[in-house]
C-alpha cells in the first residue's frame, strides 16, 4: 500500500449530550498510519470485531457513509480504550452529529505523530509517523478485489 495515498489523521469529538456522557467530549483521532503499521494478527482481529474488511471501513469512512464513519469513530475510540469503545455492534452514537476535522498539523508535528496518542493499545504500539506537514495527500478508493473462484 502506497503511504502517501493513505488519508491524514483526522480527529472527532462527540457533541450530543449522551455520546459525551458514555465517551467525553474530548478529540479522538482516526490515523490510517496509525492503522496499516499494526501487525497483521492485530488487523486480523480487528476486521474480525468489525465484521468487515478493513478496506471497506477505510473506504466508509473516506466517502462519509453511517457504517464507514461508525466503524473509523468506533476504532479510534478503541484505540484510545478498547473497554470504553466496547463490542462494535453496541457502539452506536449519534454519527451524523459528530464534530470532525483535520488533525492540526503542528499537533502532529509536535508529537510526531496523532494527537492524543495512547501506548498500549493494539494499533499504537505499532510505529505511528505522521504524514508530512506540506498538503494532505489527495484522497483515494483503496481496491478490493472479488474473492478468487476455487
């Protein structure tokens, strides 16, 4: 996978008063980089919690759909504190009413990577560079490929 096509860190925060009851009101950060560094048994797990390919979340998320914003929100939650995230299919906040944005780039360039990061999760204790600084790479469709007739 080409790094420089992976989409920048974006981060979101809960605003609807339930949401920030159950998960704060505090920035979460969905990192792609973050995400293809872990180690494949890692990402084999968590296609396994997710019910979907990791592609498909990546592409949800890239083209705004529910379960594509739902799955990126529920991983970097999960990131931060698998308890607090829970199972998938019970995370279920008010999607649509989610504040996102681009991680600063001085926050990335501070830390040297997203912000807010946490060490032990599953996808932070892999590597987590950033993308540079200069403009976010254009935003592209990962390809998938039809599963191969036996």
């Amino acid at each position: 996978m080409d790094e420089k096509r992976l989409l920048a860190p974006m981060r979101f925060r809960f605003t609807e008063p339930e949401d920030v009851k159950r998960w704060g009101d505090r920035w979460y950060v969905y990192d792609e980089h973050k995400i293809v560094r872990a180690p494949a048994r890692d990402l084999v797990a968590l296609e396994a919690e997710l019910g979907m390919s990791l592609v498909a979340a990546m592409n949800g998320f890239r083209s705004d759909t529910a379960l594509g914003n739902l799955a990126g929100c529920w991983m970097a939650v999960r990131d931060v504190d698998p308890n607090l995230a829970g199972p998938f299919d019970d995370f279920s906040p008010m999607i649509m009413l989610i504040t996102y944005e681009a991680v600063p780039a001085e926050e990335a360039e501070d830390s040297g990577k997203a912000a807010d990061p946490v060490e032990d999760s599953p996808i932070s204790q892999a590597s987590s560079e950033s993308a540079p600084a200069s403009a976010p790479p254009p935003t592209v469709v990962l390809q998938t490929l039809p599963p191969a007739a036996l």
